[in-house]
C-alpha cells in the first residue's frame, strides 16, 4: 500500500498546512515581545512540520509589528533550516518595483530555494497612512498589472530592447548570479481581481477567505476558469488562508478567538489597539450591533480543540477545493498562538518534522 493510500485510509489532509503571522501585539506586550514570539514560532513551524511560514505587511496598526516584511524574513531565515518563507503579501504599490526586486533577490541569495514572494494591492492600513506610503493624493492601485510586469522583468532581468529600464538591473538578482533562479510569485486577494490577474498569468493564487470569506468561492472559480498555463504553473493552484483557534477544549478556544473579534471590531470603527485580553473581551460593553460584528466575524473562524479545529479545516477545504491551507491566528498572547499550531499539527499527525507533502503542481522555485 503505498502511502499516499495509508493516508487517505487514516483520513489524512494530502494538502500543505501553512501558517500566515502578523507579529501579533497583545495587550500588556511590545513590538519587540511579539517579534520574538513570530521567530519561535517560526523555529516550532518547521519542527512540527509545517510547510510554509509567511508574514504579511501592515502598517500603523498596535496590534501588529509586521510593517516591514523582508526585513522578517532575513531574520526568520537566519533562525529556521528549511521551511519555507514569504510575503503574505508585499503591498507592491506601496514601494517601488525594483525596490521589492532587490529585497526579494537578496532573501534569495541569502536563503536560496526558501523564499516566496506574495504580492498584493491593498495598501495594508488607513487612508491616510497609505496616502503617506504611497506619496499621492489617491491610494489606488489602478496600475498594479503595469507595477507586476515592471517587478517581474526587474527579478528575471530582461526588460526588453528599448525600454527605459532595460540597462538597469536589481542586484542581487538574476543579472547579477545568472541561473540561480528567483523567488517564485504569488498573487494574493480578497476579491475578483487578482484571481482573474493571476488565472491569466498562470501564477498560484492566495485568497483572503479569514476575511472575505462571501467572496472566497467565487474568486477561487473565477481563478480556475481564466487559468492559462504558464512556464510557472501547468494547472492553477489556490491557497486559501483561514482563521483557526485551537486550545484545550471549545470553550477555552471560543474564549480566545473572541479577543481578536473585539480587535477586529475596534480596527473597523477607527479606534485600532492591541490585541485585547480574553478578560478585556469577556467584559466589554457589546452593543446589540457590534455584537452581531462579533458573531458575523467568529462565524469564519475555525475554533475547536484539536481534532475540532481539523475536521473544520478538512470541511472547508472540501467545499473549496483548496490546494493548500494557510493558517493564522491573531489571538491574545504568544502562548495561546503556539499552542493552537501545535494541537492543528499534531491533530494532522505531524510530527518530528514529517511534513506534509509538497504540492503536486511544480510552482517554480518551490522546491
């Protein structure tokens, strides 16, 4: 019996489980606390197998000290041995291409055949503050297709005959170590639009489902139905990230997801702080509306113990279809987040670093 039937027999995801952090600040914690828990959790990823370990770009928000992507990556390179690393995402119209292009070209120099580059659009914060990224009255990204082919010519050093660009070239990069290759490109949303772009570019595509979760099968169809095949890809690959909590009991992982509920609701009404306590969220003066906020938000979050939080992750992937899982979990405390991993990992049976199998589909670079 060959195991991949042993694990269809024992009921066992043949998908890649991946976590997706933000450096999630708590109440009572600092940037600094939370950067360090991000980089054990990292260490503890790789242990128990997980397959990729992303971190995604936010800016002026408490409860999260992931503003600077690559700057994480370099440091959770130099502290992991094999697990994957990337961008969940880059905002590419918040910085120059060739900007993004040197900084992805040197984490691959750096940690070759490790890294992933996932891009997105939004600006990953406020208006105002994207208006200060971006230097611009509009923070529109209209122009992210001409800024992906600008960025994608940068990282495979071939701007063709007669562009303006076409004698400068992002070091370290492809100009600079012919034939080492480049990070491969994601493309990340929570809507039509990059599922449709990157179904035409034959690139894999990431969806947002922890927060857009009414939109996560119609973009997923859009995707698979605009799909041409590429020198990347021979047939689409989606991965979908989703909220999961898992903890000892229901109860306790209830208890805890609501924490960040109560962070999410007050990120939306303007007023953004650290990641509340579960007590802080247990005593908060709900109003009937932000109440219903708070179920609607809980209602696309994965809680349970162990073997609760997988039969809703295997349930989920199910009705998606979904080629990989990506995990995150934005709860109070550093402790509660890796315990959480932990219990989805061992739920999955990965152990000892066994990890689940890489994807079918060849993604180039992605070893």
């Amino acid at each position: 019996m060959s195991d991949l039937i042993r694990g269809i027999a024992r009921g066992e995801s043949r998908v890649p489980l991946s976590i997706l952090d933000l450096a999630t600040v708590g109440a009572g914690d600092t940037p600094s606390g939370a950067l360090r828990t991000t980089t054990e959790l990292a260490r503890r990823a790789e242990e128990w197998g997980y397959h990729r370990f992303w971190v995604a770009e936010h800016h002026g928000m408490p409860s999260v000290a992931s503003s600077s992507p690559a700057v994480i990556l370099a440091h959770l390179g130099a502290s992991t041995r094999s697990i994957r690393l990337g961008s969940g995402g880059v905002m590419l119209p918040n910085h120059a291409p060739i900007i993004i292009a040197e900084q992805f070209g040197t984490l691959h120099a750096l940690h070759p055949g490790r890294i992933d580059l996932g891009l997105g659009r939004a600006p990953g914060t406020d208006q105002a503050t994207a208006r200060a990224l971006r230097r611009m009255a509009s923070p529109d990204a209209d122009d992210f297709p001409q800024q992906l082919a600008e960025l994608t010519a940068f990282l495979d050093d071939a701007h063709p005959a007669g562009h303006p660009y076409e004698r400068i070239h992002a070091v370290p990069g492809e100009a600079s170590a012919p034939g080492s290759g480049r990070p491969p490109i994601w493309l990340l949303g929570s809507s039509g639009f990059s599922a449709q772009l990157a179904g035409l570019l034959g690139l894999p595509f990431a969806f947002a489902h922890h927060f857009s979760a009414a939109n996560t099968l119609p973009a997923l169809e859009l995707y698979r139905s605009s799909f041409q095949p590429s020198s990347v890809l021979d047939r689409p690959y989606a991965l979908i990230g989703v909220s999961a909590v898992a903890a000892g009991t229901p109860e306790e992982a209830l208890r805890s997801a609501r924490t960040t509920a109560l962070g999410m609701l007050r990120l939306r009404r303007g007023t953004p702080a650290p990641i509340p306590t579960p007590e802080e969220a247990e005593a908060y003066p709900y109003s009937p509306v932000e109440e219903q906020f708070v179920r609607d938000w809980l209602s696309n979050v994965v809680t349970g113990d162990g073997d609760g939080v997988r039969a809703g992750l295997e349930a989920l992937r199910e009705r998606t279809g979904a080629d990989e899982l990506m995990i995150t979990t934005g709860v109070h405390g550093g402790e509660a987040r890796l315990r959480s991993f932990e219990l989805i990992a061992r739920a999955y049976g990965m152990t000892g670093g066994e990890r689940h199998p890489a994807p079918a589909v060849k993604i180039a670079g992605n070893a």
